[in-house]
C-alpha cells in the first residue's frame, strides 16, 4: 500500500467523480484505463483521417489524368 498526496481541492474533485461503490483505488485506475481508451480513439481517428486524405488525393489525381 502507498500513499498518495493531493491537495484538499484534489481530494474534493476525486470525492465528486468517486462512485459509491468504488474505492479511491478502483475510481483512479478506471480513471487512468479510460484516459487510455480516448487516446486509443483519438490515434485511431487520426490513421483514418490520414488514409481518407490518401484515398481523397488519389481520386483527384486519377480524375485530373483522365481530363
């Protein structure tokens, strides 16, 4: 077991966001896995973003070839 410092103001918000049937344990590690999910998101939007611009210059340059 460790423990953590946080100042009052910390403690109160992590108290907000705590589930009653969580522990301050339990509410920073689903804190941590779902920061992770949104990045896992975020990258993979990006990818998509980056193949669909791929795809969208290709389709101009085949379409300005068959001009």
């Amino acid at each position: 077991m460790s423990t953590i410092r946080v100042s009052e103001e910390v403690e109160e918000r992590l108290r907000e966001l705590k589930r009653d049937d969580e522990s301050f344990d339990d509410l920073l590690d689903r804190l941590i896995r779902s920061g992770k999910d949104v990045e896992a998101i975020a990258e993979s939007l990006a990818e998509y973003d980056e193949r669909k611009q791929a795809k969208m210059e290709e389709a101009h340059r085949e379409l300005s070839e068959s001009l």
